[in-house]
C-alpha cells in the first residue's frame, strides 16, 4: 500500500516507514503531523475520489530540523561596476510516514 501525498509544495510518494525531506513544519522532533493524500493505492484498488480520500489518514513523525544546501546568486553586469552577491539556505523538515490508515 502506498499513497501520493501533498506535503512542502510537491506531491510525494510515500509508504510506511519511508523518510522524505519537505519544506519546514512547525513542531518539535518527535512530535506527529497529518499529511493531506492525493492519491492511495491499495493493492489492485486505487482510490482518487475526494470523498473517500477525505477519510484516509496519512500520518508521519517529525524526525528533525535541517537546512539545505547553500545556493550562491551572483549578479553582474559588464563594463558598469554592478555586481551583487546574495546567499540561501532552504529550511527543511525530515519526516517518517508511520500509517497509512484508509477509513471506510
């Protein structure tokens, strides 16, 4: 059984135990979170219709806080003196899917 959830502005696919990366969530490690489903496949069965998906549960525990990669933005232009540096770290939040419950 796994399941297509909305989680950070992407749609991710997830089973139990799977760790995926998404954009920062508020809590603490440890704490538990509920991620909206898309789409879930049950074996043979798949399920997209809103009703049914509005009873299935997909949840997953904060496993930590981390930042991602640094991108570096340069700006420059020829023969004007214009050069601007600027720097990003994304703020991120590992979680780990621990149910899949589909309601009926």
């Amino acid at each position: 059984m796994y399941a297509i959830v909305r989680a950070g502005g992407r749609q991710e696919k997830v089973e139990v135990g799977d760790v995926l990366v998404v954009d920062r969530v508020a809590g603490e490690p440890g704490s538990s979170l509920e991620l909206p489903a898309v789409l879930v496949v049950d074996g043979t069965s798949v399920t997209s219709d809103k009703a049914a998906l509005g009873k299935v549960k997909v949840t997953a525990e904060i496993v930590d806080h981390r930042r991602g990669p640094k991108i570096d933005i340069l700006k420059y232009k020829n023969k004007t003196g214009y050069r601007r540096r600027q720097g990003h770290r994304s703020e991120l939040t590992a979680v780990k899917v621990t149910n899949i419950a589909a309601g009926k």
